[in-house]
C-alpha cells in the first residue's frame, strides 16, 4: 500500500537496528512477542518518571494522575474491542492468566456429564487449564479434530455439539500454524445449544482487530505483548452478565466491598476480578499500543503483512524438501515449516548465526506436533516492521542450513 512506508515504520523501533552476531537483526518471532515502537517504551517511562502513584485509593495528586491513565487506558482497549461497557474490560497479566480466571470461575457451573469442546490446535494455555477443570468438576473434555491443511473440521465440530455442550474454546489464530478460525460461524453454532464461548485472541490482535459486541462471543482474551505492548498485561473481555456470575478469581485488595473476619463482601466489576496491585506502567502502555496500532491501520497492517506472508511462502516452496505445515488460505503472516530430514532445533541454531531470529520447537501447541507426527517446525513469523529483504535473508540462511545439515 502506498501509504505504508515499512521503513519509516522500522524508524520507531529502536530494536531493528541491533546487530546479532555481527549481522543485523531479522527479527520474525513475532508470534512468539512482537517488538516495541518508542511511543510505547516513552509511556513506561513517562509514568514512571512522572507520576508514578498506586491507583483507586488514593487521594494524592499522584494517585488520581495514575489511576486516570489506567482507566483511560481501560476505555481506550473497550473502544478499540467495541466492547459495550469498561467494566467488561479485566486486566489480567496476559492470555494465560485471564483463562485459568474463566475456568476457574466455572468450577461451580460443571458437574460429571457435562461437556466443554477445545480444538485440536490449541495452545496449552487453552488446554491445560480447562483439563484441570475437567478434573475438579467431573465434566468431559472433547476435541474438534483438524485437518492436514491445519483447519478445525467444522462438520465433526457440529457434531460434537449437543445439549450437554457447555463451553467451546477455540483460538482466533493458531499460533502455531497461522490459520485463522471461523469464531462468527463457531460461536452461532455453539450459542443454539446453550454453550458458552471464549476465543483465545492471543495471536490474532495483532493481525486482526475483533469487534467482540458484533461477535456476540462470551469471552475474548489476549495480551499486551503479542500487539507492541509490554509483557505481562492482557485483557479479559466477558459478556457483563457472565462476569456477574463468576465467583472471584484471586482474594486480596481492591477486589473488595468490606472485609470482616465474619464475612467479606466483593467490589463489583471490573474490581472484583483485579486483585493486589496491577500492572499499571504495563496496563498504561497496552493503551499507547492499541493507539499505535490504530495510527497505522489494521486494513493497512493485513495487507501489507498478506503480502509478506504470499512472499515468503512462494519463496520457501522453492527450496527443495520443505514442507509447510498450515496450509489454509485463511491464515495470517505465519509459517511453520521443516527441511526433510533436518530437525528444527538445527536449523533454527544456524539461522541464528546469520542474525535470524525464529522459533523452533512445539510453540506450546504439541497436540498439533502430534497430529503431523513431527517433534517440532521451524516457525517464522512476520509483523508489519518486516521486510521482503528480511525475507531474502531468512531463504537464504534456510538454504546454507539445508546444505550444512544435509
Ligand atoms: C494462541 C496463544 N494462546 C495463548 C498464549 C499464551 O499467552 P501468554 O504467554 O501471553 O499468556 C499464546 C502465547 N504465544 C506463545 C508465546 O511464545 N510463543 C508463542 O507462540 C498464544 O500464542
């Protein structure tokens, strides 16, 4: 796109000009976190240079400075969501925290016979934790199956479904495989016989900007870490009326009405789920992020990052003896791919050599390994700071590794 200046882009962020081993960077671990434009990093220095107060209670100038930036930051991430109302917005401290916070909650509303569906291309973050809840209630996990393409197998999924179905948990994109999931047509469905849903949005925000009121979907989760904001920050979206039945997750401060050592009364949302000091810097700069996202454009973002992806893919084909693991034609700027022969491990050490950083191993998705019965993929993922030269340069490394392994 012609108003996409990709290195003007590279301009915000100081990382891209680090050398690593004497070449400079290639950065395409972007799934596993994105990088950090300046406007980020100067938010976290600014509070903590200038205003840097716990929040909601107190009635310091400070406090009150602090608390307004979270909360604003609050209504900048509803917006950005078209989310209804701010106290549907839970900070968590990423995707992990805020899906155990839901399972946890429906350890009440399970009993033995119930049924919760995940899909086979899930992260363990979206696995573990509903298993732990199988556990304690008594309920059944069940699986939608995938496809060699690295797509669920909506028929199976229909089937799956009955009326003793009461959650549905599937990612918005595979963060393994970079296919993108149809939520629109997995929520209608699951909504017709009583079940609830949450969407993992982890890998997808950065890509994709959900409008979670239109998707009428029940929860939605991601981080701050994986869309240019910092670690250890994320949201929760629930539906109001699902948060106002789910027990609290952690006890302590803030998430209070009263406390006696008779009995304890809870604050309502969002509070009752915000136990203990929060991430505030952190909680602060997820809104400078989404408002950096925002300036650039999510239209503007996709296509430039389809593009990337189309790139590399045709190039990588060329390379004799690659195989690519997540095929669909729905997917975003993700590549998973293994050398004949060649574990991933190696390949990803010699890439690294050259300044390339990609991820090798699992990607916390090993239900996936399993199913193309291979220990692992080397995964390169691309973000809209990468380039078609970054591109060059990754071909380039993965032939000289092929012809030193081979
Ligand atoms: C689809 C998906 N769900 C959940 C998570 C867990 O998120 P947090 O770690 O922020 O709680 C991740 C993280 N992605 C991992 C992180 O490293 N490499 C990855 O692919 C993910 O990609």
């Amino acid at each position: 796109c012609v108003s996409f200046d990709v290195q003007k882009i590279r301009e915000d962020f100081p990382i891209l000009k680090r050398k690593v081993n004497g070449h400079s960077l290639v950065y395409l671990d972007n799934a596993a976190t994105s990088q950090k434009p300046q406007a980020v990093i100067d938010c976290m220095v600014d509070y903590y240079s200038n205003y840097n107060a716990n929040i909601h209670r107190g009635v310091h100038t400070l406090s009150q400075e602090a608390t307004d930036a979270y909360e604003v930051a609050r209504k900048k991430i509803q917006n950005h969501f078209g989310i209804t109302h701010p106290e549907e917005v839970i900070f968590t401290s990423g995707t992990t925290h805020a899906i155990n916070l839901v399972a946890n909650g429906f350890s009440s509303f399970l009993k033995k016979g119930d049924e919760v569906l995940v899909s086979a291309m899930e992260h363990h973050s979206n696995i573990v934790p509903w298993q732990m809840l199988c556990e304690r209630t008594g309920a059944t996990l069940k699986v939608i199956p995938m496809n060699e393409t690295g797509e669920l197998v909506m028929e199976d999924f229909e089937k799956l479904l009955s009326e003793s179905t009461k959650l549905v948990f599937v990612n918005h994109v595979s963060n393994a495989l970079g296919t993108i999931n149809p939520i629109e047509e997995i929520i209608i469905k699951a909504h017709k016989v009583g079940a609830a849903v949450l969407i993992d949005g982890a890998q997808s925000c950065a890509h994709i900007k959900p409008n979670l009121n239109a998707l009428d979907v029940d929860f939605y989760v991601t981080s701050a870490h994986k869309m240019c904001g910092p670690t250890g920050v994320g949201m929760l979206y629930g539906k109001k009326e699902w948060l106002e039945k789910l027990p609290p997750y952690q006890g302590g401060g803030e998430m209070i009405k009263e406390v006696t050592f008779e009995k304890t009364t809870y604050a309502g949302l969002p509070h009752k789920f915000e136990a203990g000091t929060p991430n505030i810097a952190g909680g602060i700069a997820f809104g400078a992020a989404i408002d950096y996202l925002n300036e650039i454009g999510f239209k503007e973002i996709t296509a430039y990052e389809d593009g990337l992806l189309s790139y590399a893919t045709l190039e990588l084909l060329k390379i004799e003896g690659l195989k690519i693991y997540g095929t669909s034609k729905n997917k975003t700027s993700v590549i998973s791919f293994n050398l004949d022969g060649i574990h991933p491990y190696d390949v990803g050490t010699i890439v690294d050599k050259l300044g390339i950083a990609v991820r090798t191993g699992h990607h916390c998705a090993q239900p996936i390994m399993d199913y193309y019965k291979i220990p692992g993929t080397v995964r390169a993922s691309f973000s809209f700071y990468n380039t078609k030269e970054e591109v060059d340069k990754l071909v380039e490394a993965v032939k000289r590794a092929k012809m030193m392994l081979s």
